[in-house]
C-alpha cells in the first residue's frame, strides 16, 4: 500500500544497473534525484495498469515479441496483446508460465485486490 512516508537512501550501483532500479522505484512509486540535484516524484503504477506493464515490460527485457511469447505459451498472439492492455486477465496456470519464461514471480502478473 503506498503511503507519503519516504525512506530515503543513497546507493551506489553499476551505471549498466541504473534502468533496472529506476524501472522498479517506478513501479513501487518514489522519488528519483536527477543529475541536477532535483526530486522527481513518480507515483506508483495504477492496479488498473501493473499487470500488463510488467508483462510488457519483462518481454521487452528477454527481447521477445508477443508473438514468440504466445508461441511458447501456446496462446494466440491476441491473448498476449490484451493481457498487456489489461483487456484480458492471466490466468494462474500462465501466471506460472510466463514467471518461469521471464524470470520473475507469477504475481507480477496477477491482479491485486484494490
């Protein structure tokens, strides 16, 4: 659940790791400083919107489309392009699948009760 308590921390990390953090302080929702010392504020992704980001996202990350990503599931192309616009929830069964295929957890790809 996000609230405005902020706990701030000053890490170092490899500058090849820069677009991994900032892509999960975005998805959490936080602050980011930028190269001028300024505080950006990013908001946590909407519920309405996590699912299919993260879908669409991880599948950029492994370099593969939806239609190789539906091939390896043995779904329709269709079935990947709603799942990322949310149009279509994923079932717990694919959840898994995609997970293992990914590299991640099956509840990034689960719908949370909001």
């Amino acid at each position: 659940m996000y609230t405005n308590t902020v706990t701030e921390a000053r890490i170092a990390i490899p500058a090849d790791s820069f677009d991994l953090v900032a892509a999960l302080i975005t998805r959490l929702g936080g602050q980011i400083m930028d190269e001028a010392g300024d505080t950006v504020t990013i908001p946590p992704i909407p519920e309405s919107e996590r699912v299919g980001r993260m879908l669409r996202g991880l599948r950029l990350r492994e370099g593969l489309t939806q239609k190789e990503l539906a091939k390896t599931l043995g779904v329709p192309q269709s079935h990947i392009s709603a799942y990322e616009k949310n149009k279509r929830p994923i079932p717990t069964a694919k959840a898994e699948q995609l997970a293992a295929l990914l590299h991640t957890v099956p509840g990034h790809f689960l719908a949370r009760a909001v």
